[in-house]
C-alpha cells in the first residue's frame, strides 16, 4: 500500500486498470451462462460482478448460489435495470437497489457505505452477492471497489488490480476520481489511529 502522506489520482486508478491483465477462465458455468446472454464473474470470493442478462435470470442466479443481489442501476430509463424486492422475492434473493445513471458527474459516493455494509451481510452470512448495473462495467465494478476499499482496507489501486483480474471492468472517470477521493480519505483516517 502507499505511504499515508501519498495523494491517489484518478489517473493512478486509471493506470492500475491498464496494466492489470484480465485472466480468462472459461468453466462450464461460464460457458453455459455465455449461451443464456449472462455475462457474471466471481472476481472476489463470494463477490459477482454482472450484467443485465445476470441480473434478470432467477434460475441461473439460484444455480449458481447467489443469494445476495445489488442492483447499482436501478430504474427505468435508459442503461438501468428494472428489478426490484418483489422481482426477486419468489427466489428467495435479497435485493438492494440503487438509483445511479452511468455519468462521470453522478454521486455514486453516497452510495458507497451502504453498498458495502450489503456485500458485507451476504458474505458474513456465508452467502453470495451479485453487484451488477447494466453491462457489468462501471457502476457495479465502483461499488464492489469501494466495499474492498471499506471493509477489506485495500488500496484503491489494489481494489481495482483484484476486481480486473477476473473481468473486464472500466469505471467511467468520474468514479474513478471518486475512488481516489475515498482512497486518500481513508488513508488520512487510517494514519491517524
């Protein structure tokens, strides 16, 4: 991790995400999930990051273990997802949703807290969370980065080298300078205990 007294950039995020080299690992669920227009990675245990097509097939969600869903896209207009509670009710997955367009300029910091207290309450339950948005990029990826950030106390850098191991993730530039922000935050919170 860096020395507290360092200020992270979004351009330092930016070129973590470059030279981190996506690994591909074809398994027969990922193969079959491929033919149903799914595309989910666990890119850190217990932790899915997925799409719209993930999001909206129940019995795959369920074959695969998932028992957590968090929809960082929450809505009806353009580029969002349109499930909720009641969507996922007869399967049994407990839902979170948030209302976040994919613009540099959208707040998504205020979600950061409570994105990660429910990734936190799937994983300790022994559970399986999916963060999606609608293609598994931005949105979802930021979110899952900052719960790494919180709870797990990874750098922003290292969050984001862990996540892009397993998929290929891409937070638009304004997360990503939301990133840094909670990045410095915590290591000024952290050196000073």
């Amino acid at each position: 991790m860096a020395n507290a007294q360092e200020t992270t950039t979004a351009r330092d995020i930016l070129t973590a995400i470059q030279k981190t080299q996506v690994k591909i690992r074809p398994s027969p669920e990922s193969s079959h999930a491929a033919g149903l227009g799914i595309s989910m990675d666990e890119c850190y245990p217990g932790i899915y990051i997925g799409d719209l097509g993930a999001a909206k097939n129940k019995g795959f969600l369920k074959k695969m273990g998932i028992t957590h869903v968090l929809n960082t896209a929450q809505g009806s207009k353009f580029a969002t997802v349109d499930t909720d509670a009641d969507y996922y009710r007869d399967a049994g997955i407990k839902y979170m949703g948030m209302k976040l367009l994919d613009f540099p300029s959208a707040n998504i910091t205020q979600y950061f807290d409570s994105g990660a207290m429910f990734i936190e309450e799937a994983l300790s339950g022994g559970g399986k969370v999916l963060v999606h948005c609608f293609m598994g990029i931005s949105r979802s990826s930021t979110i899952a980065c900052a719960y790494l950030m919180l709870k797990k106390r990874m750098s922003a850098v290292e969050a984001i080298q862990t996540l892009r191991q397993n998929r290929a993730i891409y937070p638009n530039d304004g997360f990503l300078q939301q990133l840094a922000d909670l990045d410095n935050k915590l290591k000024k919170e952290r050196s000073n205990l």
